[in-house]
C-alpha cells in the first residue's frame, strides 16, 4: 500500500520528558506488531544511527528560524539529508507553540506568518524528493488556538490553500487534549484544511503535570472517524511502562475500524476494550523485564484472540475461556532496599523495645498482632488484625484500582469517582459528628460513620497496592509507576486521618473558632474545571485525583506539604495515621524515652523516673487536648506522634490548673531533692510565650518520630494530618520550638513553609522557633 494512501496509527516518542532506552523501543515495537500499528513518530534527540524496526517518522526542531534566509535554509536541508542517508523516509516539520510575529527580513519576504511556514515546508518536501509520508503541524492546531475560528481563520486558509496536496497537516482537535473528536468538527478542519488531517492525540500525554499517569483506555473517539483522517498518532505517557494500555486499546480502536461485519455495524466499546487490555497487562506484569520479554507465545495469543474481544455492543468485559492464569509467586519476606537501613533498624527497634517491656519478642509480637493498624471499620485484615499484602504480583482488582484512580484528563475511574464524592459529602456533613453539636437525630450520625467507613476502606486499598506495586512487578514497571502510586497513598493518608479525626473532635460552625468551609468542592466523573462550569485544559487543575484530595482538606492550598519528591528507595511498609488513643500512651512514652536515649548517646540512660520524660514532653497535651494528637503506625507498632494545642493561651492555664497539681502529687516533693528537681523542669516547660508570637501563631505542635523510617515522607503526611486538625477548627498559625543543634529537623520543617521566628521568642533560652501560618 503507498504510504500516501494508508492511515497512519501509532505513538509519538522523544518529544518531551525522559528518552526512552533502547530495550524499552525493542518492546514497543512487538506491542505494535501484536497490535497492528504503523508508525512511530521520534524527535531529534535520538540516536538516529539506531534502525528502526518500523516507520520512522523524524522531526527537525527548529528554534528561531528566519524563512527567507537561504543559509538557515541550507542548515536545515543539510540536517535532513543526513537523517535521509540514515534510512529515514518519513520526516515532519513542526511549527506549533511559537511566536506568530514574523523577524523584519520576513515581514519583507512573506506577506504573512502562514505563507512563511508553507513556503519552507514545501521546499523542503521537494527537497527530500517528496517522501510518502511529510507531516505539517501548523501553529493553530487545535480549535481553541484557532482565531477567530476554524472556519474563518486566514492562518489556516492559507495553509490548505497553499501547502503541497500530499503533505499530511497535523491537528489536535477543539483543544490541545480533546475529550471527543467528532466527526463534525473533522469534517469542519477537513473542508479548510482541503485535506483529510492527520491527529496528533494527547488523550495520554502526561508532560504537563508531574502529578498525573494516564493509565485509562483509548476512548472518546468512534473507529468511523478514520474516514476523515490520514491517521492518528498517539502522544503517549511520558513513562514507558505506563503505556500498555493505551497502545492496547488504540490497537482495539484501529482494528475495529478496518473490520467489517455482515449486517450489523461493529462498535468499540472502550470499556470491553480496558478489560482485554487489563488480563493481558496483568501477563506483561508476571514476566521479567528482559529483551524480547514478549513471547512469541504471547504474540501468537494475542493474535489468536483478538476476534472474539469486541462480539458484543452491551459493553460487558469478556470472558476467556481456557486462558491459564498468570503464575503467583508464594508469600516471601519483605526484603529491605540495597543501603537502607530499614532491616537492620527495624530488628534494632524490636529488640530494643522488648527489652524494655521486660519481656521476650514473641510476646511483643502477638501484642503487635493484635493491636496495630486501629483503622476503624471496612479495613481488609488477615487473621490476628494486620493488613493482608502478600508477594505476588497484583490482583486483577488491584490493576483496576491502579487504573481507575489513574484514568483519564477528562474522566475519573470509578473508584477515584467514589473517593472524591464520599471525601466531599463526609466533610459537608462533618456536624453531624461535631464534638460540640449533639443534638442531631443517631441516626443520621450512624449514616455518617457508614459512609466514613467505605471511604476509609477505599484508602486502605490504596494503601495496600502501594505496598503491592513495591513487592509485585518488576523494577522497570516499579520505577515507572512508584511516584504516582506513591504520592496518591501519602494523600489517602492525610485524607483518612483527617476523616477518622473529623467523628467527635470537629467542632461546628457555632463554635467562636469559626470552620474551614471556604474550601473547594470537586468530585464526580469530571475535574474541577468542568464542575465549576469551566471549559478549559486539564492542566488549569493539576494533580489529578491526588491534587482533588488534597484541595477538599482544610489546608489543600498549602502545596509545599503535599508536593516532595518520592524516596530513592521504594519502601513496601505499611503505615497508618490515626487520632490518639488513650492504650497509646505506653507505647508514645517508651518511644520518647528511647528517643532521648538516643540524644544521650548512651542505650543505658535512664531517668530518674520512668515517666518522666513522657510526664515532660507529651503528658500535658495527652491529659488536657488529646483530641489534638495523632499517631503513626507500622507493622512493628508506633513510630511516630505529633501532638497540637489549638490555643496555647488558654493551654497554659489548664495546665497550671489541672496538670501541675497532678504533677505534684505525682512527684511529690517531701520524698527528696530528686524530685524537687523533676517539679522544676515540668514548671519550666509550662513557662508561657509571648503575646507578639500567639497573636499570629495561637497553636502549637510537637512531632517525634523514630529515626530508622525508610519513607521519611510519611512524617511529613503525619504533620500535614494535625495541621489539617487545627485549621478544620479555626487555628489560623501554628508554631514549634526546635534545638538550634537539630539541623535535620530544622531543615523538615523549613521544607514544609516553617520560617524561623526571633529566637528570643522560645522559652528556653537556647531554643529556635519556627512557625507557619495555615
């Protein structure tokens, strides 16, 4: 078939974002080959002595061209001769996102920007002899770009007036990334362009939004629409990995429209489509990554299969009989990463805090067993309460999950769908469980804490396929996919502690600290810029489901706390962020002894008391607001706290009312110096702060946690989760006091928009403050 006449379909590669490898090229071309696509489309930062096994598509990037010089002419000839003596036969000049303004030589040559454009694009099409395939993309490529329209535009008259007949004009759609592509609105290009176009699709690109993964199927355009096309040529996810999908489906979508049925049209349903594509990823995803990891096996499959996976119009995932399932590897050890200290550091912990309960490590394991991971109702566990994640590779539901949550720019998956609506109808009807508002009917508490505990379930799922992406799929897919799966599971966190706080603690708008109810409400099928009745890009809104989470918290506008770079080493622990509960003190005050153990530098330091640290640095907060302190969790039991006094003024004088009485008869001090000592120390830390530091920072908080936490991020989410607190009941600043000696902690917190406050402020005289406001 002439290259002029056949429809291209393929992937557009090099473009942007991170070059793919030479390995990761040699399996995208058996996925074409098994998927029947045509034509890959590279960019100029390629190693053009690399043959290609299929259409090569080169594309010049040209920076500041002047049109009418014959020497930047010459350059870029000579370029194209080059890439031509290296096999290439398929070339495309782009043109889109530059300055329209035309240099004075040009304004002098050309009558206008288009004519210019045309003119260097045809001369060197005849310059490279006319090639089957020369791709022209216009700087008005879309219908949004287009002025004043698609019809009226002299920009795009000129071009299809004027450009050669057989060189192919690129299009986007009504917008850079199109939801749909009618077959009005091509007809409409068509007829100015006097050229079927050929479209450049960004339904998957993900380069504009760190953020976001498109791992949904092909959809929004119907198999006819090739009628009206000289093809399409899908500008893919920046991650190689990420890409199976799309591809697959695409591949669907082509063979669809070539495929002819007697006395009945045959439909591509995108839905039957995800469903093909995700029984073979879930094979792809067994195998280990390796050239040629796709088997002629699974070549001859695919083939074999691939008419009978769209029989039906109805939309229903299909089932494949006599398909063996994808081996599972048994449950094995959790392994730390290469020079991370989470093995040994984790062994040290338990034994080190065995030895403090006096007893051996089966039993602190059977209290482990028994105790962790306190999630409320609807959470997976295994037989004694822990979170059930073995190492096999994911479940079919799990890669749903995956992709449901990483579908689409226009469109949310279902559970991402269920997540948001639940998120947004739990916060507006917070008072129904506000801790200062009973008088609403039980029943519509307990439709509350029904709701909350769906939600709940729905972020323990996410928890667990971080912790199963870790342990289950092959390096590449893990370093493809982790920081997305990754940055949703820390927002799941904060948003599920946030909702377990929310259940008694959350005060109501009749409280004189005022609410947080200013803050967005998004959810649905669709991003918040079509909810807000905006019909704009989907990078006007960034983050995704991960950035709709965080902006219906109370402090979702504050993107330093949610906004990090994953860790270097992919961790699998699994981690839980919950209110305190009173059984909690024994744990939170063995840890802070071992904590100052550790700044002793001595494992034998003990104080004179065993409470004694605890009674200093937590017991206040834990005795008179609680319902400020939360907990960070693991496998091996807590491993963090951060503990918040909403207003220190009023804190300050329960505590010389209630704590400090206690304190004493606790200590009393009749029964020696040692304890006269100890009084001191708490009535020092009492001391009060300044009314120039709580007119702008009324709260105050204190974190700890203990120092082998392979993902650090998870004490960032633990502070976020508080700070979520405060604001949620109308703290507008928060501070903390931090040793000057403390550089680690000094530099956390400074990453997390805490500004060091004037050192006089502290109350002990060596002492650093840092505050925010929220």
């Amino acid at each position: 078939m002439d290259g002029r006449s056949e429809f291209l379909c393929g992937v557009v590669e090099g473009f942007y974002g991170r070059p793919w490898s030479m390995e990761q090229r040699k399996v995208l071309f058996q996925w074409m080959q098994r998927w029947e696509l045509n034509t890959y489309l590279y960019g100029p930062k390629d190693d053009l002595k690399h043959r290609l096994l299929w259409r090569e598509v080169y594309s010049p990037e040209e920076e500041d061209i002047v049109f009418s010089s014959s020497c930047d002419l010459s350059l870029l000839k000579r370029k194209l001769r080059q890439v031509s003596k290296l096999g290439c036969q398929a070339f495309a000049i782009l043109f889109d996102d530059i300055d329209h303004s035309l240099c004075q030589a040009d304004s002098q040559a050309f009558s206008s920007f288009a004519h210019a454009q045309v003119s260097v694009a045809n001369e060197i099409y005849r310059f490279l002899g006319e090639p089957p395939v020369f791709l022209f993309c216009p700087t008005e490529y879309c219908g949004s770009l287009c002025s004043p329209s698609v019809s009226k535009s002299p920009y795009l008259m000129t071009v299809g007036e004027d450009l050669l007949p057989n060189i192919s004009i690129i299009w986007t759609g009504s917008k850079v990334i199109s939801r749909e592509l009618s077959v009005e609105g091509l007809s409409e290009v068509q007829s100015v362009l006097q050229r079927p176009p050929l479209v450049w699709d960004n339904l998957h690109a993900n380069d504009y939004d760190s953020r976001r993964l498109f791992l949904g199927p092909f959809k929004g355009r119907y198999p006819q629409l090739a009628t009206k096309l000289r093809g399409l040529l899908l500008n893919p996810n920046c991650e190689f990995e990420a890409n199976y999908i799309p591809l697959h489906t695409l591949g669907t979508w082509y063979r669809t429209g070539r495929e002819k049925k007697k006395d009945e049209e045959y439909q591509y349903c995108p839905e039957m489509a995800l469903s093909t594509a995700l029984h073979d990823w879930m094979e792809e995803l067994s195998q280990p990554l390796q050239p040629g990891r796709q088997s002629r096996q699974a070549d001859q499959r695919s083939l074999g299969q691939r008419s009978g996976t769209l029989e039906s119009e109805n939309c229903h995932p299909t089932t494949r009989e006599g398909r063996p399932k994808p081996p599972r590897e048994p449950p094995q050890g959790d392994s730390p990463p290469p020079s991370s200290p989470e093995g040994e550091e984790g062994v040290r912990r338990g034994e080190k805090e065995g030895r403090s309960e006096g007893g051996d490590g089966e039993e602190r394991g059977k209290k482990l067993h028994n105790n962790q991971f306190r999630q409320g109702p609807g959470q997976p566990r295994g037989s004694g309460g822990v979170l059930c994640v073995g190492k096999a590779p994911l479940s079919e539901s799990q890669i749903r999950l995956l992709v449901g949550l990483h579908y689409l720019p226009h469109e949310h998956g279902p559970s991402a769908q269920r997540l948001l609506q639940d998120l947004t109808w739990l916060k507006e009807h917070c008072h129904l469980v506000s801790a200062n508002d009973k008088k609403g009917p039980p029943q519509k508490a307990e439709e509350w804490r029904g709701r909350a505990a769906g939600f709940l379930g729905v972020c323990e799922e996410i928890a667990a396929l971080h912790s199963s992406v870790v342990r289950g799929v092959s390096k590449a897919v893990l370093y493809d996919l982790y920081p997305y799966v990754w940055d949703l599971r820390n927002t799941a966190l904060v948003a599920k502690a946030f909702i377990c706080w929310l259940d008694g603690r959350v005060l109501s708008d009749s409280s004189p600290l005022g609410s947080w109810r200013n803050c967005f409400h998004w959810c649905g099928t669709t991003t918040g810029a079509e909810l807000l009745g905006v019909e704009s890009e989907p990078w006007v809104f960034k983050g995704g489901v991960s950035g709709e989470l965080q902006m219906l918290l109370p402090i979702g506008s504050n993107s330093e706390l949610f906004s990090h770079p994953p860790p270097l080493f992919p961790t699998s622990r699994l981690y839980n962020i919950r209110p305190y509960h009173n059984k909690d003190k024994v744990e939170l005050y063995r840890m802070v002894r071992q904590l100052q153990q550790r700044a002793q530098g001595s494992p034998d330091f003990s104080p004179a008391h065993p409470d004694l640290i605890g009674d200093r640095c937590l017991g206040p907060c834990l005795a008179l607001c609680p319902e400020y302190s939360m907990v960070l969790e693991d496998e091996l039991g807590v491993c963090g706290s951060v503990l918040g006094v909403v207003d220190v003024r009023s804190f300050a004088k329960r505590c010389q009312a209630c704590w400090m009485p206690a304190m004493r008869d606790k200590y009393p001090p009749r029964t020696g110096h040692a304890n006269s000592q100890v009084l001191q120390q708490i009535e020092e830390d009492q001391g009060e702060y300044p009314d120039s530091l709580l007119y702008h920072f009324p709260s105050q908080l204190r974190l700890d946690a203990l120092p082998d936490l392979v993902d650090v991020s998870v004490t960032r989410c633990l502070l976020t989760a508080l700070l979520t607190a405060l604001k949620a009941n109308g703290s507008h600043g928060v501070f903390c006091e931090v040793q000057p000696t403390d550089r680690m902690r000094l530099d956390f917190l400074t990453k997390l928009g805490f500004l060091e406050i004037i050192r006089g402020e502290a109350r002990h005289r060596e002492g650093v403050v840092l505050g925010r406001l929220l």
